[in-house]
C-alpha cells in the first residue's frame, strides 16, 4: 500500500511537469512558426523528446497502478508472457523506452550545439558520437533482461555519458563565447544556453544517482528522481526565455 502510495504521488508529480512542459513546448513551436528559425526548430525537437521522455516515465507508474505489472525492483525474478503487448509494456514500465527517446533527443542536441557556434567537426568525430548515440538507442530496447538490476544501471550511465558528451563541452563553450562577447544581448543568450546545458546535465546525473540507490537496496522512488524533473524544467524555462524568447534593454 505504502509503495503504491508513492507511485501515485510520483504519477501526480510528473502530470504537473508534464503539463508544464507541453506549455512550454507549444510556446517553443509557435516562435517556429512565427520566425521559421532553424535553430528554434532544434530547440523544439529536443524539448519536444523530452516531453516523449517524461510521458513514457508516466505511463509507466499508470501501467504499475492499473495492472499486473510491477517495477523490475520490486519483482527481480516474475516472469511475463512474451507477447508483444507485454514485451511493450515490460519497456515501457522499466524507462527502456523513455531512455530511448532521451538518446534521440541528444542527437538533435548535438546538432544544435554545432549550429550554434558554426564548428566544423571531423567526420571521425562525427561517427563516434553518431555510433554511440545509435548504440544506446540499440541498447535501452533490445539489450533488456527482466530481473538484471545491473543491466539497468548501465543503461543508465550509458545515457548520462551520451549527456555528458553533449551538454559538458556545450556548457563551456557557451561560457566562453559568453566572456569574450561585448554584446549585452548576446552575452545573455549565451548565458541561457550554458544554464540549459547545466540543468540537462544535471537530469541525468539525478538519474543515475537515483538508479544506484535503488541498486544498493534504497525504495523506488528518491528524493534525486524528483530533482531531475525539476532540472528539465529548469532547462527548458532557461532556453525559452533566455534564446528563443529574449528581452532586449
């Protein structure tokens, strides 16, 4: 009773930001639509992932609450059919597919990031961040085993490393360019772009925290899986009104 009490709380929880974040995704687009910018159009993409992101993390405390199916914490050794329904649902329950689609975000990141400051990346480069991008997509749906925590773990860090490959150098080029810059308005969208880069981070690293709790034997759900959603919003609150949506003096 007292874990489906926190389910519920979390499910509450995460419609509050969800419904934040559709707002400010809606706004993102219409300032598409008004200036047809591309760089806003990869802003949208990668608020518009992490919208995909926090709702598969939602509709998996709704399949816990409504049926059968419980987190792979709770139930480390139950075995399910293997219908394709469940195989779904088994994903969806364990943030397989939530993990996804944050991978697929980041590469829309990643592109942003080289659009912004116009860099010219080798192509050996390219591949690598492209490959490993793919792989983690690859790994958070196929290399699933119900029951194998560690498994889980990894996936994780796995995705905080592709994260971290973006946001960290992203992070300090912005506070760079933010330095050497004279222009007031400029120094102030960049400075928004390097507190995005900080709070996607630092999603990830509240995930990961969270994941290795749960590892070493802590309940489902910390005080870090909480953090991290406020952490996007943050994020996103930043690009908004810092880039998409500045005001000038």
């Amino acid at each position: 009773m007292v874990q489906g009490s926190v389910v519920l709380i979390a499910a509450f929880y995460e419609l509050f930001i969800m419904v934040i974040m559709l707002i400010l995704v809606l706004l993102t687009f219409i300032k598409y639509l008004q200036f047809r910018n591309r760089l806003t159009l990869y802003l949208f993409l990668i608020f518009f992932n992490l919208l995909l992101a926090i709702f598969f993390s939602w509709f998996s405390k709704i399949i816990v609450l409504t049926t059968d199916i419980d987190y792979l914490y709770n139930e480390p050794t139950r075995e399910y059919p293997s219908t394709p329904l469940y195989l779904i649902y088994l994903r969806i329950v364990d943030f397989r597919i939530a993990l996804a689609v944050v991978a697929i975000s980041s590469i829309f990141s990643y592109v942003f990031k080289i659009n912004v400051f116009e860099e010219e990346k080798k192509l050996m480069w390219k591949l690598i961040f492209y490959g490993y991008a793919g792989f983690c997509v690859f790994f958070s749906i196929v290399i699933y085993e119900r029951g194998n925590t560690l498994l889980d773990a990894i996936n994780f860090l796995f995705i905080f490393l592709l994260i971290s490959m973006v946001y960290l150098p992203f992070m300090k080029k912005s506070l760079l360019s933010y330095r050497s810059s004279e222009d007031v308005f400029i120094k102030r969208k960049l400075l928004s772009l390097a507190l995005m880069a900080f709070n996607f981070t630092c999603v990830f690293l509240c995930f990961l925290i969270d994941r290795i709790w749960v590892l070493l034997g802590a309940f489902h759900f910390t005080i870090f899986y909480f953090l991290a959603w406020l952490f996007t919003i943050g994020g996103i609150v930043c690009a908004y009104f810092g880039y998409i949506k500045p005001k000038r003096e």
